[in-house]
DNA sequence: ACGATCTGTAATTGATATGATTACAGTATC
DNA sequence: GATACTGTAATCATATCAATTACAGATCGT
C-alpha cells in the first residue's frame, strides 16, 4: 500500500478533530511525522478531489470541506493509490510460444483487478468519521 | 503486492500444465521470465509449505503434490505474502501528546489487518485449477 | 566411483523506489 | 511591504528489488 494513502487519511481524521477542521502543513506534518512538503503533496491532491479548501498565504492552511462521515477510505484509496496492489513486476510473455507463459500475464492482472475492486468494498465501509471515533475510543480505554 | 506470489502462482500453474507435474528451476524461470535462482528461493518456501516435492541432482525438479482444484491462491498469499498490505512506513508516534497522534498508528494497522482479511478472502475463491482453465480459456479466444 | 545435472543458499552488484531536505516562486493577510 | 502560508522542482541518502555469480550438497546414469 502507498504510504501517501496513511497519510492523507490520518491528515483529514487530524482535520475533523481539529474544532475549526484547519491545519497548516507543518501542524500536520508534526501530528503525522513527516515533513511539511510530503503532506503538502498530498493535501495538494485532496484539493484537487474536493476533499479539502486550501488558503495560502498568512493564516492559510487547509479545511476540510465535507463532513467526516460521508467521506470514505474508498474515496482516498481511488484517489491516491488505486491500482497500488498489482506488482509492478510481471510475470510471463505474449510473445511466448506456451499458453501458460504468453497468457498468464493477462489473466494475473485480472486477478489484481477484482483485488482491487474488493479491497475498494473493504474501504468503502469506513468513514474519516469512524476513523476519528476509534482513536478517541482507544484513549478512554 | 509482493511479486513473489506471482512467481508461485505462475510456477503451481505451469507445474499443473505439464502432463507429470515436473519442470526444473530454470523451465520455470525461462517460462516467467525471471531468474532460475529466484523461482528456487519461492519454490524452496512452496516445499516447506507441502505444495511441491523437490528432488535434487538429475533428472531432478519440482513436482505439484497437490490436486489443482485444492491449491486456492490464498494458500499461496498466506505462505508467502501474508501482511504485504500494511505499509512498511507508519504514521504519527504512541508517545506524542495527542489522541489523534498517538492512536493513529494502531487504528491505522488494524485497517489494514482487516484488509488482509478481505483480500485472504478474495483468493480463497480462487484455485490454481482455475488459473489453468482461465489461461487455456484466453488462447482459444 | 565418477561425471553430469539439479536444488539450496549466500554474497555481490546495479537499478529503482522511497522519504527527507533544500530552495524558491506565488499568494494572501496584516 | 513584511510575514506566513501553499505549490512544486530538484537533490540526496537510504532501502528495496531483481539479476547474477559462486559454490556446497544431493541424486542419477553409466
């Protein structure tokens, strides 16, 4: 899995705690431990999806710009690490004269795909919110 | 995904294709286009496993000891990939003075065990057995 | 017994990916 | 116009990945 999905997930959970729902890089980064340009990255796509308003300039930062519980883990899978599963090596060769080696490639990747459509379901099913509500709940206990 | 499961799978499918179940390490490898040294390192761990024999010295290989139809690709997740999901990097730190910070890190893992889970479930459907007749099935078309 | 053939494994090398850092242009606020 | 942000490119250090080389151990055929 791409390290940029952990931290987009835990910036936007950051932002719903967050009374305000703002945070500038550098608070994120502190809170994620990283560096302020890695999370600017990938706030800079969460714009893009409409995940989150940005401001730059003094006093800017980032909001988020949708409430918590209808925001997926799905939506940040597909929108920064879709496809991640499928190794990039592969295995075999169309030009090949054996049906398991000039075709496996084909059919391997279908593998991944559906995968990917299942580990999407998997994701679909919890929210920025719950996120949110599990790290409170590991608090109290 | 580690790579290595698609060298096993590919190996289990092609030792599945030949008429006595045999090939040497470097018939697979040329058939994956890879390395003889590399499919000896996965079919070593497949041995452990109890899903080839191997023989050494001539005339010697690998041998599917198992019908197709039994083998599912979760087998081969479990033996050689299992826990690939999570992201070697992790987020946020247990000792810092915040909930969101400090608990991201275990909510974030069991995120992905639960992954692991609905990915384990996904090539549970699976069988080598299939991957054989999925390959036969692409060169008639 | 001996040479040929194969697995098992460690060590080395080169290529690629990953994450941190530096630098700086653009923009908004006071 | 000084300050405090985002946006992005470039560089560097390190880790990971895959290929290769090397060689010990095992088995077969003769």
């Amino acid at each position: 899995m791409n390290s940029e999905f952990v931290i987009a997930v835990h910036s936007l959970v950051l932002l719903a705690y967050r009374p305000d729902g703002m945070a500038t890089s550098e608070e994120i980064a502190a809170n994620v431990c990283t560096n302020p340009v890695r999370v600017r990255k990938v706030m800079s796509c969460l714009r893009k999806c409409g995940f989150v308003d940005t401001r730059e300039g003094a006093g800017g930062g980032y909001k988020l710009c949708r409430r918590p519980e209808e925001v997926t883990l799905a939506d940040i899978y597909r929108a920064l690490a879709a496809g991640s599963l499928a190794p990039s090596w592969c295995s075999g060769n169309p030009e090949m004269n054996c049906v398991v080696g000039s075709n496996m490639g084909e059919v391997m990747n279908a593998v991944f795909c559906g995968a990917d459509r299942q580990l999407e379901m998997y994701f679909e099913q919890i929210t920025i919110g719950q996120m949110l509500s599990r790290v409170k709940a590991k608090q109290e206990a």
